[in-house]
C-alpha cells in the first residue's frame, strides 16, 4: 500500500513537473529564439606609421587605456625636419624668381610708356614734314623757292615717315615682351604653388612622427620596440574600445523570420556565470556568413548538400541598463535570447 502512495506521488510530481515545463514553454519558451553561436566583437583600431623611420619613443604600454588624442609612439623626425627647411629655401627661391618677374614687368610698363612718347613724337615731325612739304610744292609751283629746298622738305618727309615706323616697331616689340614675362609670371607662380604643396607635405610628414589614438580604448597586440625602423601601413598595435563591445549571435536561417531591429535581447556571458546583460538588435547582416567567407560555397557545383546557413545578427549591450560593458573582451563566448512577441521600440 505504502509503495503505491509512493509510486501516485512521484508520478503526480512528475505530472506537475511535466506540465510546469509544459506551459513555460508554451507561453514563454516557444516564442524565445536562443543561440549560443555568439561572441563578443569590437571594432577594434589597427595603428601604424603613415611615414617610415625608426621609432624614437613609445608612450602607450601593452594593456594600458588611452584617450583619443593620446600620444602613442613617436618617430625620429630629425630627417623631416632638414627636409622641411629644404622645402622652405626651395620656396623662398622661388618667391624671390616671382618678385625679379614682377619687377621687370614695372620695367617693361615703363619701356612701353617711353615708345609711345617716341611714336607721339615720331607722329608729330610727320605731321610737321607733311606741312612744310605741302607750302614747299606750293611755292615751287610759282618758282617761289629752290629746287634744292623742296628736294630737302621731300627728304625730310621721307624720314619722318621712317623714323615713324620705327617708333610702331618699337613700341610693338615692347608690349610683345608683356606677353613673355606674363608667361613667366604664370610659370613662376606655378612654381611657388609646387613648392607650397612641398612644404606642406613636409610639414605633414612631421606631424605624423607623433602617432596618437584616433579612439578611446585599451592598448593590445602592440608588435613596436624601441629603435625599430617602421614602414608605412604595418601593424604596430591595436587599441580595443572595450566600452563599445557589442555582440554578433549567428542565427540560423530559420529563426530569422520575426527578428527585427530593435528587439530586445537577454545575453548571458560564459565567464560571469548568473549574469545577465541587457541588449537590443541592432541590425541583421545582409548576407550569410558563407557568402563573406575567402572561398564562399558554389551550389552549382554539382555536389550539393543543403546545410542550414547562419546569418549575423548584431546586438548592441544597453549601457543604461547598468550592464558592465567594460568587462567584456571581444572574443568571449555568450548565449543570446530574443523574444519575437516583443515588437521593435
């Protein structure tokens, strides 16, 4: 008797068990889409030199927390610097050409000024020449004046008619020089440019021996020693914006029908067991992770074999919530939850 008391009992506490875990899942579990293919992420800020040289110091320890604006390491500038006040005497050469241009330019506006002065004058004896010449043929036409003077008024014509077109030819070889030290104006002005744009290559190239954070974030991966020589592009560090940290749950495919931005999430981190963290979906990936893989699958193939596709889901940590951002590092494994009856904010 007393065996089958124990027997209705833990089969009624197993039928309450069953049917507890039962309606859980009917009115909470079934709508709940989990996955444990997640892991912390950052956008994290690779760091090397724009220039080459060898590094003269280094500011930022391994670990350590550096703010945006923070020096990180600095390169021997001692080659930028000569190099800056060679672009600078290059530039004041080119200034000084400019100034002996502009110079002969006043110049020339004065040579230009005197032949037309000339050419006036030259105008005016022709002028003259033509009168005298006129009142000469006038009394030799009445035998009033001597062949010998008319022929004298005729000559004098003639060079004043010369001395004229001298003066023309002169002034328009004058002002054609306008047009040449204008093209040497224009040249030397480009040069000066050229130069400018030197200098402030220079003067840039000096401003990159000093390397500082672009991000707030913490120092790792740093590969620079002292009195290394550094080339432009190579990796020297990686500063890590912990307190950006957010997380990429890879779902399958076939729980993706009713995620959308803005859903709340629960995120569960491995390392801090019975600790739950706040988040949102920020966003879903616009392709699988196969398709962005080096060597992406090609159906086409021939050999197909249907495997369930994953696609990235991005989850930012709410930070008002109180949820500790800055003890995660990317890498971490978690386990994410997403209720689909809750509806985007």
């Amino acid at each position: 008797m007393k065996k089958k008391i124990i027997l209705s009992l833990f089969a009624l506490a197993l039928l309450g068990t069953a049917g507890h875990f039962g309606w859980q899942w009917w009115s909470h579990g079934r709508f709940i889409e989990s996955t444990d293919n997640a892991y912390v992420a950052a956008d994290m800020s690779v760091i090397s030199s724009k220039i080459s040289g060898y590094l003269q110091s280094l500011e930022a320890a391994e670990n350590r927390r550096v703010k945006a604006g923070d020096v990180l390491f600095r390169i021997d500038d001692a080659d930028y610097r000569a190099k800056l006040a060679q672009a600078e005497a290059l530039l004041a050469t080119r200034r000084a050409a400019m100034d002996i241009v502009d110079r002969q330019l006043n110049t020339q506006q004065a040579s230009i000024a005197e032949a037309e002065a000339s050419l006036r004058s030259s105008r005016a004896d022709l002028t003259r020449t033509d009168d005298d010449l006129r009142r000469y043929n006038q009394l030799a036409s009445g035998q009033y004046v001597s062949t010998q003077k008319l022929e004298t008024a005729q000559t004098d014509q003639r060079k004043a008619k010369a001395a004229l077109e001298r003066a023309e030819a002169g002034r328009s070889v004058q002002r054609s020089q306008i047009a040449v030290l204008q093209a040497n104006r224009e040249q030397a002005m480009a040069m000066i440019a050229q130069a400018e744009a030197e200098v402030a290559m220079v003067k840039l190239d000096l401003e990159n021996t000093v390397v500082r954070a672009p991000i707030d974030g913490v120092v790792g991966n740093r590969t620079a020693q002292l009195g290394q020589y550094v080339r432009p592009g190579v990796q020297l560090m990686v500063i890590v914006p912990l307190q950006e940290a957010y997380v990429v749950a890879n779902f399958k495919e076939t729980q993706l029908r009713d995620l959308r931005p803005g859903q709340k999430a629960q995120i569960k981190v491995d390392a801090y067991p019975g600790q739950v963290l706040q988040a949102h979906i920020d966003s879903l990936a616009p392709a699988s992770g196969a398709k962005f893989s080096l060597l992406p699958p090609d159906n086409a193939t021939g050999n197909f074999t249907k495997i369930v596709q994953r696609v990235p889901v991005k989850l930012v940590i709410d930070k008002a919530a109180g949820n500790p951002v800055d003890t995660l590092v990317p890498g971490m494994s978690v386990l994410v939850e997403i209720d689909r009856r809750a509806r985007p904010e």
